[in-house]
C-alpha cells in the first residue's frame, strides 16, 4: 500500500466542481512525478506500507493513535483548505459526460507550489541503511566511552 500526499493533477481542473472557489488539493501539494517514483519503487520492494511525504505520516500515525481529533480537525478545516481564494468558472468544461478535448499532461495547474521531492520517503526508501549506519554509529560512540 503506498500512502500518497496531496498531488498536483488534473483532477482539479478537468473534474466536475460545484464548490464556490477553484478546488485544490490540500497544502502541501506534491508533483505527480514524487508519486510515481514511490509505486515504483514498492512494486519492487517487499514493504506493507510505503509512506509519501510528511503530511500523510502525520495523517496516518494520527488516524491510529487519536482517529477522533483528526476526523474534528478535517471537519472543521478542510473545506476551505480544499479551495483557492479564487472563484470557480461555472462555465469551464468538465470530463463528467464527456473527455474534455485538448491535450492535457499528469500535472495540474499549481505546480509552481509543488514539491518535487518528499525527504520523509527518502528517509523510507533507505531507512535499511538509515538504521545499519546508525546502529554502527552507536556501537563506534560506545567503544570510545
């Protein structure tokens, strides 16, 4: 299972949108590329759960230690976390009923903001070595004292 954070994609521009103001996804926003590296990478990784970015760490180790502070935090904050200060086009043209013509990339329209590396799976990706350096690390500091 690979928990992904908030991902700049089409999903926000090309879907269906009854809210008052351009939806986004919830800061901070990932490039789709920092997705893609980390399905890669589990698809051949023997891991249960690969973790992406800090906010889903946050979301996930709160959701199994306090799941009821996180579902009054969302509650409360992430409908308007969800949108832009600018106003929706009621007019753009949505894929509800049909593919939307143009061509049209994996990216959204705030990558500008985006962050194109997650340091946390960077941290997941090498941790074997992360740990072995440390482990080794303390034995070194152990023997000096």
């Amino acid at each position: 299972m690979v928990q992904l954070p908030a991902l700049n994609t089409l999903q926000f521009v090309l879907a269906r949108n009854r809210l008052p103001r351009q939806p986004q996804p919830v800061p901070p926003i990932y490039r789709p590329e920092v997705a893609a590296d980390a399905i890669v990478w589990a698809a051949s990784h023997p891991r249960r759960e690969v973790l992406v970015g800090g906010p889903t760490v946050v979301a996930v180790a709160g959701a199994k230690l306090a799941p009821g502070v996180g579902d009054l935090y969302l509650a409360r904050t992430a409908y308007d976390a969800q949108q832009t200060d600018l106003p929706a086009d009621p007019s753009r043209p949505d894929n509800r009923f049909a593919v939307v013509s143009g061509d049209h990339d994996a990216h959204g329209i705030f990558d500008d903001g985006a962050k194109s590396r997650s340091f946390q799976f960077v941290l997941n990706r090498y941790r074997d070595w992360i740990v072995s350096a440390a482990a080794v690390g303390a034995m070194l500091a152990g023997r000096r004292s």
